[in-house]
C-alpha cells in the first residue's frame, strides 16, 4: 500500500497544545507539514505561486478549525483532506484542459516500468501535462486515493479517473522514452544546400 | 533521486514517489504566524463566530440508524415550496427534535424579513445571525444525515469553503460590510441546505417504501 508523505507521527500532546492556540505548536505542525502540503498542491497546479497560497490558505483553515478536530482519524489525514480541498478548489476555478492531451502520436499506452532518467526529467515532463491528469496521477500513484477516491473528490466519474491515468502514464512514456523521441517524424528536415 | 543522478530503472510510481518533497521559496510562517496573532487579539469575536459557524458535517449515527423513521415522516408531511420553508420540513421527525427549534426560527426569521423590515443595521444582522442559526442547526441536526453524491458532495465541499472564507472575514478584528458579509453566509448556507434537502428527500424516498411497510396499514 502507497505511504502517503503526509502519514506523518503527530504527538497528541502537541494537537492538545495547538487547540489551545498555542502558537508555538501551530508552528511545530506547520514544519512538519508544510513539505507536503506545498507538494502536493505545486505538483497538481504546477504553478509555485498557486502553491504557496495553498499552503497558507490550508494551514490557517487547520488551525482555525482544529479545535473541531476529534482524533477519529489520523491527524495527518485530516490535514490532507483540508489542503486537497483547498488544492481542487482552485484546480476548478481554472479551464479544464485535461481533454486536450495529444494522444494521436502515442504509440503504446500501455503501462510498463520504463528508465526514468532523471527526476527533472520527470518534473519537466510532469510540467507538461495538464493540471488535472497530473493531479490523478499523483493522487493515484503517490497519495495512494482509489480511482473511486478520486473520482469522487475531483466530482468525476471513476472512469474519468482511469482515462486521465492512462492518458497521463502514456504521456510520460512518450516524453521519457527515448525510442519515442528518435521518431523520424520529430526529426528536424535538412537544409537544402 | 536527484536531478544529478544517473538513469535508474524505477516505474512510474515509484519514480514519483521519489521525486524529493518542496517548500516554497518565500516563506510562508511569518505570514500565517501574524494571521494567526491577529485573530488572536480579536478573540471575542472569533469565538462569537466560531460559536456560531458549529458546522458539523458527518453524519451522526444515531440519525443514520433512524433514516427509515425520518423517511417515513418526511413522506408524510410534504415539503413547503419555498426554500427557506422546505429546509424545515425534515424537522417534523421525531428523531430531530432540535430541528423543531430551527423550523421555529426559520419561520420567525422569515416572518421578521416578510412583514417587519428591520430599520437599523444592527436589526437586520440579528435577523440574518438568527437566520444563519437556524440554517446551521438543521444542516446539523439533519442535513448531514443525507447521503450525498460525488457531484454533489464536492459541490458542498467547496459551499463550506466559502462559508469559512466569510467565517475569516467576519471574525477580522474590525470587519467592513458586516451586514453584507451576513448576508452572504445566509444565502450560502442556503444553497448548502437545498443541496442536503435534495438528497435528503431522495433518501427519503428511497426509504418510504420500507418504511410504509412498518408504519402504515
């Protein structure tokens, strides 16, 4: 089962301290979260700026509202609910490009393991993608959410959820794979003369 | 991985998995710190709102067992048509008393908009405060019980994230446009509560079948 980078040990100590409004253990909190939060929201929005907000906007809701917060799940868990909200909130108020990806050129769709080269190799390859296959891919492959989980936060069908997957692991093999960059279509045409 | 590692032959999951986790550039604490100190000093206020805004969206498993009952009595007092109205119909069961509170403020909330417009300021709010209240109690008392679609519950998600973007607002130590931010939270509240309503009746309806079985001859 997929750890999430969230799952994080929390002292139930310092969740008593902060629903006290004790700001030092606010902070404590936001240190051990602010890596993920910030993550999560920069690999699904893939804007830094977008992000940043996130981060803010979620940790100030967590801690306005953790008085609320009843220990029946993982403090973790709770957070990332907050800060995925917050996420797709803003992933909605934007255009919907995930039906434009060009898949036309995509030789194999199928998923395989394959040689990443790099990690920014990845990331630049990430960055291409639209935000909300990019999201899926995330929230399936590294938060470890279901395709009904996801469908149901993303208010998408389950089969949405799986396109998007698909469409998305296709596109990274496509940008990664370097039998498909050497296609004599992407070849640049020799100068006459 | 890093950017200056050689290739590895990792899956994609596991080459995302090992994408190293980011913080931002500019830091973002000294902001939220002095976000959070404010609030600090307005605290009555915040605590006026946050006792107002006791927004509990789960179900209640006392309300989840006694869906068939609730069914039974929503089937049998037909909703008012105006939403305001409608959002106390549920309120009838037996199982909700409390919510009788909130079909009684509802009614004199609307009766105070309907036939007495208040003249001041202060009036109004109270009218919306008394509004919101009544909004509020039954969403708690009753709405959350309704089983929501995907759809529907993303669309409630992003509700309850505008009621606390105003909740931020009217608790700020000194709040611009408090009627109108009043004002706003009913009318969000409001939305909420036919969307809960909606799936509500639909449960209800789902359920009067099996219900009729045990309560009607």
């Amino acid at each position: 089962m997929t750890r999430s980078p969230f799952d994080l040990e929390v002292p139930q100590s310092l969740i008593a301290r902060a629903q006290t409004g004790e700001l030092a253990a606010f902070e404590q909190l936001y240190r051990c979260f602010e890596r993920p939060v910030y993550t999560l929201a920069l690999r699904m929005l893939g804007d830094a700026e977008a992000a940043r907000d996130v981060l803010h906007d979620a940790m100030l809701k967590a801690f306005q509202r953790i008085a609320q917060y009843r220990g029946d799940a993982p403090f973790w868990a709770w957070l990332r609910q907050i800060a995925l909200n917050e996420t797709l909130m803003r992933l909605r108020s934007r255009r919907d490009d995930a039906a434009e990806v060009a898949l036309d050129a995509l030789r194999d769709e199928a998923p395989a393991p394959w040689v990443i080269a790099d990690a920014a190799g990845l990331e630049r390859a990430l960055a291409t993608l639209p935000a909300t296959t990019r999201s899926v891919l995330w929230l399936y492959h590294v938060e470890g959410y279901s395709h009904p989980e996801i469908a149901e936060r993303m208010g998408k069908s389950v089969s949405f959820s799986k396109s998007q997957l698909a469409r998305g692991t296709a596109r990274l093999r496509a940008l990664l794979d370097p039998t498909v960059e050497s296609m004599p279509c992407l070849q640049a045409n020799p100068q006459p003369g | 991985m890093s950017a200056s590692q050689p290739a590895t032959r990792l899956t994609l999951p596991e080459a995302l998995r090992a994408l190293p986790l980011v913080r931002p550039e500019r830091e973002v604490w000294n902001e939220l710190a002095a976000r959070l100190q404010a609030e600090a000093r307005s605290a009555p206020p915040a605590a006026r709102i946050a006792r107002r805004r006791r927004l509990r969206y789960v179900v209640p498993a006392a309300l989840a067992a006694g869906v068939a009952l609730v069914a039974f009595e929503a089937h049998r007092a037909p909703a008012p048509p105006t939403a305001p109205a409608t959002v106390a119909a549920p309120a009838a069961s037996p199982s909700t008393g409390g919510a009788m509170a909130a079909h009684d403020a509802n009614n004199a909330a609307n009766a105070t908009n309907a036939t007495n417009q208040p003249n001041d300021t202060a009036a109004r709010i109270a009218a919306l405060e008394q509004r919101s209240d009544a909004l509020e109690r039954w969403l708690q008392e009753t709405g959350a019980a309704a089983p929501l679609s995907g759809q529907d519950l993303a669309a409630a998600a992003e509700i309850e994230n505008l009621i606390g973007v105003v909740d931020v607002a009217l608790a700020a130590p000194q709040a611009q446009q408090t009627e109108a931010l009043w004002r706003r939270r009913v009318d969000l509240l409001e939305d909420l509560t036919a969307l809960r309503y909606s799936s509500y009746r639909l449960a209800a309806t789902s359920a009067a079948g099996a219900a009729n079985d045990h309560f009607i001859d």
